[in-house]
C-alpha cells in the first residue's frame, strides 16, 4: 500500500508540467483550426464568413477573419507560450460565442450533422487551465520576464522552524 501512495506522490511531481502541457496541445490544435480556414476548408474564410452571416452575425466576413487571425496567430503563441493568458481569455471568448451562435443549438452532443459543444467545453477547459495557472515551463513569457519564475503548482517550500517568542 505504502508502495502504491509513494507512486501517486511522485505524479505530483509532475504537476508543474501540466500547463505546458495543456498549452501546447490546445494552441496546435487551434492554430490546425486557423490553418484549415486559410486553405480553403470548408471554402476558406469567406466561406466561413458566409456561414457566420448566415448565423446571424454582423459583419460575418470581417469576423471570419478576426477568428481565423485568432486561431493561427494565437494558436501558434500559446504552442511558444507568449501573450498566454492573453490569448486563452480571448480564445475562451470566441468559443463562448460560438457555443451561443452555432454549436449550442446542437446540444452537448450533436444528434445530427455537425458537432455539439462538447469540443468546444473541452477547448474552454484548457484554456481556462492556462488562464488561471499561467503558461508553465517553458514558455517565452518566462524568459521574457511576464510571468512569475515560480508556478502555482509548484511544491510549498518548507518554512523555518521560528523558536517561541520571537516575531517574524
């Protein structure tokens, strides 16, 4: 038993690389969902655009194109890890939105043709991983000095013994 606590300890070891983790594999696939957009799937952006307008959107081909800049752009920082708490708040938005406009009408699951918003809770999760832990290490906004050298998962250093009486 002893054997079996000591091994679920040392995963915690590795909590610290759970951000990373999260970061890399959420930003590729959003910048795979951006890059899509350019080459044409689904007819490209103006496509997209069309679609959105269709949805109801105002201003559907300049918002296609603000959500495609989001994904590629965006999506390839948080695979770097610059601006990343940044771009997963604005990342989280555009899949909030997208849940009111175009999946949340199909359900959690979609029955039918098309997806539910499982995919796009699962996309929030993690972003919301990044959001509020940071981007882990190795980002560039560590070594660009944005973020804190220390991560919130990080093991609680021991604090010295005080003697009674004395104040800190």
């Amino acid at each position: 038993m002893n054997a079996i606590v000591q091994s679920a300890r040392g995963l915690g070891l590795g909590a610290g690389l759970a951000p990373v983790m999260v970061r890399v594999i959420v930003g590729a696939l959003m910048f795979a969902h951006g890059v899509d957009k350019l080459s044409n799937g689904r007819s490209g952006v103006a496509g997209f655009g069309e679609f959105l307008s269709s949805q109801g959107a105002p201003a559907g081909l300049v918002l296609a194109w603000m959500v495609t800049l989001l994904e590629t752009v965006g999506g390839a920082m948080l695979v770097l890890g610059l601006l990343s708490r940044l771009v997963a708040g604005l990342m989280t938005l555009e899949l909030l939105g997208a849940i009111v406009m175009v999946t949340g009408a199909n359900g959690l699951i979609a029955d039918g043709p098309g997806v539910g918003y499982e995919r796009d809770l699962a996309y929030i999760m993690g972003l919301l991983t990044v959001l509020l832990l940071g981007p882990g290490r190795p980002s560039l906004d560590h070594l660009l000095g944005f973020e804190e050298a220390e991560h919130p998962l990080a093991p609680a250093r021991p604090q010295p013994a005080r003697l009674e009486g004395t104040t800190p």
